[in-house]
C-alpha cells in the first residue's frame, strides 16, 4: 500500500514538475518572441484584411512596396531568403509595423518547393506580389542557369503553390528587358517581346507560364514591365543596397554614388561607338542610328510611383483576367542626362570613362505608359531625375554599407 501510494505521488509530483516546467518554458517563449502568436492571427482570413505575401521583399523595390502596403492597412507576409536582400530593412519596417498580425518575415528560398508550399499551408494570403529574383542583365549573360533557376523555375514554385492553395491574385514584376531591342519607340505592351539576354528571356518564360496557367483558372493576374527603377522612399527609412559583390553588374545610379563616394573612380559608361575617340564625324553620323548623344537612352521610373503601380494593380485586379502594363514615365533620357543630373545631386563632378558597349547592353528604351494611364488611373508623378536622385543621394551618403549602421563620411 504505501509503497504503491508513494510511487504514485512521486509519479504525480514528477508529473506536475514536468508540467509546471513546460509551461514556464512556453511562457519564456511566448513572451520572447511576438511571432509566437502571430501565425495563429495569419494562419486564417480576416474580414477587411487582405493579407499580400511579398517575395523578396527584403530586397529593393520589395521593401518599398512591403512599406506602403503596410501604411495602406494591408497585412504582409515578406519571404526573402536574404541572398540578395538585406535584414536591416525588413527590422525597419518591423519596427514600423510592430502589432501582431501585421508584418511577418519568413527566411526561405523560393527554391524549395516543399518549404514553400508549408508557408502557404500555413498562411491564408489573398495575393502574392512576387518580386524575388535575380535581376542583373550583366550577370544573367554570365550566369543564364541561375537566372533561368531563380526567376523562371522558383516562379512556377510560388504559382504551383498558388494554385495547390487557391490563392487567386499575383502581381508580377516582369521587366522592359522582355522587349529586348525593338526598332519602335517608344514601347507599347503590344511591342513584340524579343528578349535579348538570359535575364529578359527568363522572365518572359515566366510570363508566358503565368499566362497559359491563367487561362485555365480565374486567377487575377496583373504583370507589370517595369523599366528603369531609381529613387527611395521620401521619408529616407529605406534605399537600394546591393550587396558589394555587386556593384560591378550594377545600375547606374548606384554607381553615380558609388563614384560620388569615392568608392569607384569613376563612371564607366558604354558608348554604342568608339570610334567617337578617333573618328568625331563617323561618331555623329554613327550615333544617329542610335542615340542623340551615343549614350544608352533609358526610361526613368521612381520606386514611389512603381510602388503606387502595385497597390492600384492590386486594387484592379480581376478574377479570370490578365492585366499587362508597361510602368514608366514615357519619357526617354540618355546617361549622359543622368550622369549630369547625378552630378547635381551630389554635388560632385563625378569621371565619366566611355567604353564600348558590355554584352546584353539595348541602346534605346522607353516606355508607352498610356495603357496604365487608362485602366488603372496611374501615372509617373516623379518624373524629375535630380529630385528622385537627391532622395536616393541622401540616403547613400550616410550609409557606407547600406543597412548597417549610418556612418559619416567626408
Ligand atoms: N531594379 C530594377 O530596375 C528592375 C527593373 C525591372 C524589373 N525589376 C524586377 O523587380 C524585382 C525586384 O528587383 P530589385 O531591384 O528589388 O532586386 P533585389 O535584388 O534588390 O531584390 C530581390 C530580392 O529577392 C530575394 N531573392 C532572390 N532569390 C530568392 C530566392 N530564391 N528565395 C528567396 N528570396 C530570393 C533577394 O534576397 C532580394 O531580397 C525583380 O523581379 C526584378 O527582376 C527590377
Ligand atoms: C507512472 O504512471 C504511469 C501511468 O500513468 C505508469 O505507466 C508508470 O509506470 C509510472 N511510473 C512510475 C515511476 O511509477
Ligand atoms: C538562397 O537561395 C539560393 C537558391 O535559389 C541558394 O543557392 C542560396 O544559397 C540561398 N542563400 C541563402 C543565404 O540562404
Ligand atoms: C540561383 O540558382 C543557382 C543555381 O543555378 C544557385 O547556385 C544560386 O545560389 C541561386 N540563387 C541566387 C540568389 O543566385
Ligand atoms: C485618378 O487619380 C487621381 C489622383 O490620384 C484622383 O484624383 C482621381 O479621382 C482618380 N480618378 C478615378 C476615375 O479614379
């Protein structure tokens, strides 16, 4: 009797040990971690909530969408896996954004199907903004398999997910580079898409996915041909901060600040002749074919008005329907403007180097934007080139390293 009564209360007393130290444990990290509750808040839909899931919303124009989505109410989701991107904007926007059930970062790759769809069993999102990828057309005539994997291939991951988990609405960040070099400016959404690297050919794999896959479901789908993508968030909370590695594929306004900090000596910028150094009046004649002033003529859009883009492109979408827009300002300008309008920026006569043009390179590319104008009522309102640059400038100049702590330089 005894024997069995002290063995059931030592039996009992471990019992109630083990409970009470499992629910400290519980408690310790339920009041750790804010996230601990949140996906229950995520994990169902919420009347007047729309929950959008953000790819790579770590990266550039991800994090400035993920922003004004979250200021417009909307509940967010950003899956980043961070090759690209940086931690230190998704902290800033959750520290913008901190009540449960409003923001959320999931660390994974897009390429893994099976963690993907485990985000999407777990999340009830209504749309998906996919920006992910690797987008660098340098480095895409370099590299094609890993753009042909990480745009084309992990965007029929986020759509098979899409379509196992009944998620109805996709906004998709597509790129001018779908048109490769047409011969009629400026480029309207009917222009034939001739893609001229690995880059733009990927992505237009994508869409064409997107497309067929569209056609057999109601889904709402809105692809946006995004051109030139310059500027940062006015408020100066977020900038664009590739990763170092980088730079050497990079865009041209980070290489107008780079060069205005002092970390690269100058510009290189492709001239689509060179015999503009031994030749003048072949040059001009040359040039003529191609651009005013033998620079690249591009089409500047702001990361503000792109990000607008989105937000009324979600806004339109309609079930059963493709939309297809070009986002810029329709107005051509050619590096040699910018670099002069970088130069008044920053206050710095930044070197300018003119080599022959790199692989890949279109020499003239602007947007038709009337399509967007007419059916989403949207239109480029950022359309001065040293304004956008001087908001970008002055998030650059303190910030060496992008998103790690603001230093000051000279
Ligand atoms: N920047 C431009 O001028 C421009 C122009 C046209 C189109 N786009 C398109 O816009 C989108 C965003 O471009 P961005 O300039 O912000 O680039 P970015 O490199 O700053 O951002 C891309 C983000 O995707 C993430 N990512 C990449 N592969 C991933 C993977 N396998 N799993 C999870 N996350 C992954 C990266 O970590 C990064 O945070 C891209 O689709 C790009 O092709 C950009
Ligand atoms: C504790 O109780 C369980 C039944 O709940 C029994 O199976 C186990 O043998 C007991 N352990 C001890 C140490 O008495
Ligand atoms: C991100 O994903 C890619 C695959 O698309 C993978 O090769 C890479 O190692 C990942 N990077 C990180 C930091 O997880
Ligand atoms: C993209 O895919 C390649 C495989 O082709 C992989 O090695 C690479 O790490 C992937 N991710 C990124 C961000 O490039
Ligand atoms: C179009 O946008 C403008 C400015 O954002 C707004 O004032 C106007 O009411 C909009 N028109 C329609 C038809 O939605």
């Amino acid at each position: 009797m005894d024997v069995l009564n002290s063995k059931r209360k030592s039996n009992s007393t471990g019992r109630i040990l083990g409970a009470a130290l499992l629910l400290t444990v519980l408690l310790i990290v339920f009041r750790l971690s804010p996230d601990f509750i949140s996906p229950k808040v995520v994990s169902r839909q919420e009347p007047g909530v729309t929950h959008v899931l953000v790819t790579g919303g770590a990266g550039y124009i991800g994090s400035h969408a993920a922003l004004q989505l979250l200021k417009d109410s909307y509940r967010v989701t950003i899956v980043d896996n961070l090759s690209r991107g940086n931690m230190g904007a998704v902290k800033i926007l959750q520290k913008l954004f901190p009540e449960p059930g409003r923001l959320q970062f999931i660390y994974a790759d897009l390429g893994d199907a099976k963690m993907v769809n485990k985000i999407f069993a777990e999340n009830a999102f209504d749309a998906v903004m996919h920006f992910a990828a690797v987008a660098y057309v340098g480095e895409s005539t370099l590299e094609p398999l890993r753009y042909y994997h990480n745009i084309t291939s992990n965007t029929l991951v986020v759509l098979e997910a899409m379509a196992a988990h009944n998620v109805k609405t996709l906004i998709y960040s597509s790129t001018c580079a779908t048109y490769g070099e047409p011969t009629k400016m400026p480029i309207t959404e009917e222009t034939p898409q001739m893609p001229i690297n690995p880059y733009g050919k990927a992505k237009k794999m994508s869409e064409d996915i997107i497309i067929d896959f569209s056609k057999t479901t109601n889904m709402a789908v809105m692809i946006l041909r995004y051109f030139n993508v310059i500027g940062s968030d006015p408020d100066g909370r977020l900038g664009e901060a590739p990763r170092p590695e980088l730079r050497e594929h990079g865009r041209i306004s980070g290489a107008c600040f780079d060069a205005a900090r002092g970390i690269i000596p100058g510009l290189k910028v492709p001239l689509f002749t060179l015999s503009f150094f031994f030749f003048p009046f072949v040059f001009s004649w040359l040039s003529y074919y191609k651009t005013a002033d033998g620079t690249c003529v591009r089409d500047y859009i702001d990361v503000t008005d792109l990000v607008s883009a989105h937000v009324l492109a979600l806004a339109y979408a309609k079930p059963g329907k493709v939309g297809i827009y070009n986002v810029g300002t329709g107005k051509g300008r050619s590096v040699k403007e910018f670099v002069e309008a970088c130069k008044r920026a920053t206050g710095v006569d930044i070197k300018v180097e003119y080599l022959s043009r790199r692989p890949g390179d279109y020499a003239e590319v602007y947007s038709d934007p009337s399509k967007i104008r007419h059916e989403l009522n949207w239109t480029a309102r950022h359309i001065n080139l040293q304004e956008s640059l001087q908001i970008a400038w002055k998030w650059q100049k303190t910030r060496l390293n992008g998103y790690s702590p603001p230093m000051a330089i000279g």
